[in-house]
C-alpha cells in the first residue's frame, strides 16, 4: 500500500519559539489510525508585548507503531505581533 494511503497515529506539537525554559510547550494527545485527524483540544498561551519577536509554531507528527519513533508531517509558523491583542486563535491543522 502506498505511503499516501497510510493512516498515521498523529499528534500536534505547538509551542513559542524561542522559549528555552519550555514553559510555552504544549502537545495535543494522539489521534491513533486515522487519515484525516481531528483535533479538539485547546490551548493557553499567555502572551506579551515582550513575546512580540517570538513565533508560534505548529508542528503535525506521526508516531510509527513498531519504532516508536515520530516523523515530522508538517509545519508552519506564525508571527506573535500578528497574534497581539486578539482573544483567540482558531488553527485548522489539514
């Protein structure tokens, strides 16, 4: 069976970069066997005038069953200055 028809065991990684205490980490729990997963989980990221330099990053990952190992499916990044000042942030992860 080819790759692209695969269902993985997929997971989000989020996090505001750079943070090297980590205190802005946060990962969604893992949505096993599925090719189109939906994630419905929220997150808190207290943000400051001071973060305004920093990037949320989004990062999508599949956990291979038998490695253990995690593969990196994708990503993409936004500047914390656009996020300033709004209540929420939706992010659709396709």
């Amino acid at each position: 069976m080819g790759r692209e028809y695969r269902t993985c065991d997929s997971y989000v990684k989020l996090s505001v970069v750079p943070d090297l205490s980590r205190r802005s980490r946060r990962k969604t729990k893992t949505v096993p066997d599925c090719k189109n997963p939906v994630f419905h989980e929220y997150f808190n990221f207290p943000l400051q005038e001071t973060d305004e330099q920093k990037r949320l990053l989004v990062t999508v990952w599949n956990r291979d069953r038998i490695s253990r190992r995690s593969e990196l499916l994708g990503c993409m990044s936004f500047g914390v200055r656009s996020l300033l000042g709004l209540d929420k942030v939706h992010i659709l992860v396709k």
